[in-house]
C-alpha cells in the first residue's frame, strides 16, 4: 500500500504551517498502517522474516522476473524454464514449492485459487512498480489466501509521489534482452489527490532455443486522501506471449547441445526434424484493487478493500502422431477413426489449444487497534474463483474435424474462500510482549467436467475447516538484541492437480520457531531455527502433469528441522550481507507402490527439491555517492527430484556482478542513472530444476556468461 505524506517536504515559512503538516502526515502514516499491519510482520511479532527494499530491487531489475530477483534471500531457490530469468520462472522457500507459498498484493491474494500457483510471468515488469518485498519464513502470521507452508510474500506496491515525476528506463541485454519502461505521476493536487502510471515491454530470445518472452504490462493509481480518510484505486495487467520449453533435456541432450528445445518437434512426411513455430503460452490478466481506510477514532482505523482479477489465455501444442509425452490416438481426443487406401487410421499429427478462463473476485477488510501497549488486527476476507478449464483441437493433418475448433473437454471450478482472523501483539514491559492470532478458514471447492486425458474422472466436492492458531513471545534485554519464540498451526486444503492425479487428504503442520536478532547502526544479525512437524504434507514426486504442473502426493509424517542466518555488516565503503541455511528434510517411513497392489516401506528419505545447504551473499562496494559495485553470490546444494533418494540435482555455485553509476542532473533532468550486470561470470554450465519421466531425469539447464545493460533517466 501507498505510504501517504502530507506535503512534508515542502519548505514552509510559518512554523504553525510546518506544525499543521506534521500532523496531517502522521495520521496518513498510520491511515496506510493499517494494511500494512493486517498482513504484515514487525520486529515486535515474533515471525521469521526478510525484507527487499526499493532501492535493492531497482539495483537488479533489468527485465528478470520476480523470483529471480528473490533469489539472494535466505532460503530461496530461484528456477527459470528459459536460463536466463525473463519469462516464466518459479521458486522454492525451505524446500516448499510455489503453490504452498502465500503470495498477496497490498493484501490481496495472488495466488491461483485453483491451481495454487503463482504465476509471476503474468505481473510483468512488476517490479517497476514495487515499494517493498516481505518474505515471512514458516507459517508466519495470518492472512489472506491459502495457508502458508513455505513463506508468505507480501508485496507493497509504489508509495504515491507528493512531487510531479517522470521516468524513462531501458535496458539490454544477452540473447535479445529488451525492456523499456515508463512511468510518470502528477504529484499531489489540491492536497487530495495523486495519479501515477507505467507502461512497459520486455522482449527475449531466451538462451534456451525458442524459448523467446513476449511481454506487456501496465500499471495505474490514483489516491484520494483528507486527514482521516484514504482511498486508492489500483489497476495492473499485462499480456504475456511466450515459446514454451518445459520439456527439458536428459544427460545426453545436455551433452549434446544445451540450448535445444524439445518442445514442438516433429518430423515431416520426409522424416526431417521441424519446429513447431507455435509453441506457445498465451495469456492475458487484468487486476483491480479499490482500498478505503478510514480512521474512525483516535484509537480505532479501519480498511475494505474490493477486488477483481479476470484472466483468460491458452497455450498451443504440436501432437504428433507417434506415440510421445502426449497420446496421438484420435479415440483420446474424441474422434473417429477412419478408412483411407484401405486401411484404418487412428491417429494423427494434431495442433490443440488449451484454455484456462476465470474470475476472482472478493472483498478484503481489517480493523487496527493501536493504544498503550496493546496493537491489535481483526480482520478476515471472502474470495471466490470460477474458472472454466476445456481444450480444442484446431487442426489435424489427417482426421477430419466435425468443427473447427473441435472442443474435445471442458470442465469447470468454483471454490470459495472464507477466513476471520483476530491477532494483537501486548507489551508486558520494557523486556517482554505477547503475540497471538487466531484464524477460521473455511473452503468450499466444486469441480467437475471432463479432463485432457478422458480416462481420468473428474469430480471434486470437498469443504474444509480449518483453524490456525498462532502464538509467540519476544523478549528484549535491550534496545539491540531481541530473542523470540512462536509455534504456528496451519493447514491446507489439496490444489487442482492433487485431486486430478489422485485422491489427496488436507495437508496440516505445527511450525517452531526459535530466533534472535541483533541491530547495531553498522551491524544487524538474525539467527533462527525452525522445526517443522507436517502430517500429509503434499510433497513433490518428481514427475509432471500434462500441461507441466508438478505432481504431488501425501507423504503421512515428514518434518524439516533447519538452521537460518543472515547479517547486514556496514565497513565504511564496504556492505557485506551473508545468510546460510542448513537443513534436514525427511519423510518418515515413506511407502511407495511395489507394483503387486501393496506397499514398499523405504523409512526415512530425503524430501524432494530440499537441498541441505543453501547460501547467499551479497558483497557491495559503495565508492562513491555515484558509484557503487556489488557481487551476488550463490550456492544451492544437491537436491533429489524424487522422494526415493534417486535422480539428484548436482549443486551449484553461481555468480553475478552489478555496477551502478549515477549521473547528477539539474530541475528538469534529476538523473540517469546506468547499471551494468554481468550474470554467470564464472560461466558455469548448471542446471537449477528438473523433472523425472519413466524413471529418467530431465534438466532446466541455465545461461552461462550472460549480460544486461540498463540506464534509467528520471525527470
């Protein structure tokens, strides 16, 4: 949410004037608060967490996406489908995949409803258009959306600009790299009002072949504010057109030629190697965020915030008629076999698209008692999505389609989410505060219809209640140190895709948290451990859906016991920021089918995509006002990609460096600021993800020596 200031920058010459203004922004300051603190975390709740600052995320972001930008934060393990980072990308928090990740905008859930999953290739540029990031680790405290079994993620958009500005920034890059964005704001008119706006496009190749991004967004606020009143209106979306490559390669391809992209080949009638030049991920999304916060007496402020989400795309796929990763026979895609010089066909080169049409919509509101010792949030939300799901055929080199396109399945979701919250944080004393929060979340999920494969059925009716509790205390010795304890309840209910490959039970787990935190004006450490005890905990098998969702399955009793710290060291010219996690991530006595209708007991395996060590840093050298240089640094240990300690991830140690120098300007021109990054500068050959198919490993792998060059021109 926007931060409001109330003319504080303006040099006044009457001290009764400068008074009056004081005022009015302390009151628009705790007017924003109240969002901020229905999803938020503070060094006073005792929750594990991290923050990317504004001017941190405008240091890296030269067209990579989100997770990408994520990617040096304790814990976090960054994946791109097309090696370089633009385009679609995914992420891991302690070893949890992104749909157990909780992702809200200004408080806003972001996550698919049905799927779960975050798809970040669809806020495109997004981060043109961020404030600030907050990662809380665990369950941390309660919000809105799904429950949170990796992280949550909150992300604050822009704060409104009480002074008129311009921006133009471009960059380029490695293997056709392009972005160019532009944003202006009116400043605040009349005292009331202010209007900010963005337009961007990023273009790539991908390092990947055909793995090309084809990206447009858009962003638009407006903020209307008095003394105890807050409206603002947010607008974003964007297209996004991009060359699939989840296919992958195996050990030999990546022998071979690590660029080559499986996705779309096929041989023609003279049995040579062609490309399908369609191969492609389609897809549209529009949001819309009305927040009103009203302060309703000195101690008491409260907020409602509407929103609709409509998104609507495909993605477009070559079958072809020998048997592959999809079924070629016409009988799967509901079409008649046929005679032709006297023989009978049954399967065919095909061309499908693949739909994926929905609405959510909702309403979200929190209410802020601030008084003494005591901050309280009572808050809650009412979100349903309705999606519709079906595929068609639009071309067959043989078979005649009864319609073009021929819809060969259609099926349809409407799943509703309810949850009340009350959480307050209570200062005993100087030393010691309380925290609680307590949250009932009630689902209610309906789908049914036909499937891509028709042998699968499809018909889910499920309600689920749940309640996570939370609890915790921080003590404070001093104004440097706090230590804290918590223990949070959490529990989740099964996505789209465990209900289509199986029949999964909610997953629940019991998060502890121990940590302290040190603060000093040129040092800051946090250190933490965690433990988390899961029962049914969906975990990845490794293995792929059809359309290249993860598949996963309920494991019984599993638990990641791990350790987390970071620090934030300033030497003069020099900032270093390390953190290191180190983990233990088991399922215990984990069964797997022995293929005569019974039962394996392996006992305790490794859980998949859980390295045990993952560590980062970032070294910056600030030479100047104007110049400054920073190294990124990298390293993820060997993962397994199944839950039977087999086809391993080997680790990877990768580096990136970032130069940045800023040239003064005057009324007009304020500055340019130009940023170089060179990404991979050790050209390591790596692989950051993969998948298992009939018991083979595939591989993601990534750009080696790669580079981006940005300059951004502020008016």
């Amino acid at each position: 949410m926007f931060t409001i200031l109330a003319l504080c920058g303006l040099s006044l010459s009457i001290n009764a004037q400068k008074q009056q203004q004081d005022s009015t922004q302390n009151k628009q300051i705790e007017l924003d608060e109240v969002v901020v603190s229905a999803s938020r975390a503070n060094d006073k709740i005792p929750v594990t967490y991290s923050e990317l600052e504004k001017g941190e995320i405008q240091r890296i972001n030269l067209g990579q996406d989100i997770p990408v930008l994520l990617n040096y934060l304790p814990s976090v393990v960054a994946t791109t489908f097309d090696g370089t980072g633009i385009g679609p990308t995914d992420f891991r928090i302690r070893g949890a995949d992104n749909s157990r990740i909780n992702v809200t905008i200004n408080g806003i859930p972001y996550n698919d409803a049905d799927s779960q999953t975050t798809f970040f290739v669809n806020l495109q540029d997004f981060a043109s258009s961020i404030e600030n990031i907050q990662i809380q680790r665990g369950v941390g405290t309660s919000t809105n959306g799904a429950g949170a079994f990796g992280a949550s993620i909150n992300v604050l958009t822009d704060n409104v600009s009480e002074q008129a500005f311009g921006q133009v920034s471009s960059s380029v890059g490695s293997f056709g790299a392009l972005k160019n964005t532009v944003r202006f704001g009116t400043g605040l008119l009349g005292d009331h009002f202010a209007f900010s706006a963005r337009l961007s496009k990023i273009d790539s190749d991908g390092y990947i072949d055909r793995a090309f991004s084809d990206l447009r967004s858009y962003f638009l606020d407006g903020v209307y504010k008095d003394d105890n009143t807050l409206i603002k209106a947010v607008v974003f979306g964007g297209e996004e057109i991009t060359g699939l490559s989840f296919a992958g390669l195996n050990a030999a391809g990546l022998e071979e030629d690590r660029t080559f992209n499986n996705d779309g080949v096929f041989l023609d009638a003279d049995g040579n190697r062609q490309f399908y030049d369609r191969q492609t991920d389609n897809y549209k999304q529009d949001h819309f965020q009305l927040h009103i916060t009203q302060k309703l007496s000195d101690y008491w402020t409260g907020n409602v915030s509407l929103h609709y989400t409509n998104s609507r795309g495909f993605f477009e796929q070559y079958v072809e008629s020998d048997p592959g990763f999809f079924n070629p026979d016409l009988a799967f895609y509901g079409l008649p076999s046929f005679e032709a010089n006297g023989e009978t066909v049954d399967r065919s080169d095909l061309t499908t698209r693949r739909h994926l049409n929905s609405d959510f919509y909702g309403t979200v509101f929190s209410f802020l008692y601030d008084k003494d010792q005591l901050n309280a949030v009572i808050g809650g939300a009412w979100n349903r999505y309705d999606g519709e799901q079906f595929g068609e055929v639009t071309a067959a080199e043989f078979a005649q389609l009864p319609d073009i396109p021929f819809r060969f399945y259609d099926n349809v979701t409407d799943k509703r989410d309810f949850n009340l919250y009350a959480k307050a944080t209570l200062e005993i004393n100087k030393q010691f505060s309380l925290f609680g929060d307590l949250q009932l979340r009630t689902i209610r999920y309906e789908a049914n219809g036909d499937l891509f494969d028709p042998t699968v059925p499809f018909a889910v009716d499920e309600n689920y209640t749940f309640f996570n509790p939370k609890a915790g205390v921080t003590y404070r010795p001093n104004n440097k140190n706090s230590i804290y304890f918590s223990y949070a309840r959490a529990n989740r209910e099964p996505a789209r895709v465990d209900f289509e490959t199986g029949t999964p039970e909610a997953e629940s787990l019991n998060d502890f948290e121990l940590g302290w935190r040190y603060v000093s004006p040129n040092f800051q450490f946090n250190a933490n451990v965690y433990y988390l005890d899961f029962e049914n905990q969906l975990v990845l098998t490794g293995q792929l859906d059809d359309v290249g969702f993860p598949i996963r399955t309920n494991s019984g009793q599993s638990y990641r016991l791990g350790l987390e710290v970071d620090a934030n060291i300033q030497l003069e010219k020099w900032r270093i920021r390390p953190n290191i996690a180190i983990s233990t991530n088991k399922n215990r006595d984990f069964l797997v089918e022995d293929g005569a209708g019974g039962f394996t007991n392996l006992g305790d395996t490794n859980i998949s995509f859980s390295p045990e060590l993952i560590a980062g840093n970032v070294l910056t050298f600030q030479a100047s006002k104007v110049f400054s240089a920073s190294l990124f640094s990298k390293f993820v240990g060997e993962q397994f990609m199944t839950n039977e300690d087999t086809n391993s991830l080997d680790s990877y140690f990768v580096n990136d460096i970032n130069l940045q120098y800023t040239i003064q300007g005057g009324a007009i021109l304020q500055s340019i600021v130009m940023t170089g990054q060179v990404n991979n500068i050790f050209d390591v050959e790596y692989e950051n993800n993969g998948y298992v198919f009939a018991g083979e490993s595939f591989f993601y792998p990534q750009a080696g020596i790669n580079f981006l060059l940005g300059a951004i021109v502020n008016f």
